[in-house]
C-alpha cells in the first residue's frame, strides 16, 4: 500500500492493513466505502473482530483494519462526522491502474 497527498493507493489481490490513530479527545467513526474489513488489533493487541465497512477509533486510541483490495476504483475514506470532512478527515484510496 502506497501514500499520496490525495489518499491510500493499493494493488488489487492485496491484503491490506490500515493502522489509525487517534490523538483527539473525540471519537471518530471511519468508514470506508466499497469495502468491507475486519478490526484486526486495538491498541496493538490483535483480534478477530467483526467485519464492517465503518468502525469507531476512541480518543487516544489505535485501531488497525485489514481486507481484501478486490474493488478496483476511487472510494471515499472518511470520518462519518459530517464537519470533519471539509476539515480534512476525507481521503480517497485508490487502486493501481486506476485514473
């Protein structure tokens, strides 16, 4: 998985994981469209969590998310909080290949 100002850029087949860290004292609910994944660790301590599509990063906390890049296009990533998008908690990820 590769970083470019506009979002995550991934290879489709790929397993992909996304750490999330939250340095507020809000949480934030982060959904990713397209896609559904599984919470994988919390504050570094793996699990087997649900599969969603949006997950709650509490204040002060860690969150790591992996699935499947089986959706080859742009999709919105973003905090489900209305406001904090145009504050830039909105990303797009992307797949290889794909303009």
């Amino acid at each position: 998985m590769g970083n470019h100002p506009s979002g995550l850029t991934v290879r489709e087949g790929e397993r992909v994981h996304i750490a999330m860290q939250n340095h507020t004292a809000m949480a934030h609910p982060m959904h990713l469209h397209g896609h559904h994944f599984q919470v994988v660790a919390i504050n570094g301590a793996p699990l087997a969590g649900a599969v969603r599509d949006t997950v709650q990063i509490p204040p002060m906390a860690e969150v790591t998310v992996a699935f499947d890049a089986d959706g080859p296009g742009k999709w919105a990533f973003h905090c489900h909080h209305l406001y904090h998008m145009p504050a830039g908690m909105m990303a797009v990820l992307g797949y290889e290949g794909v303009s």
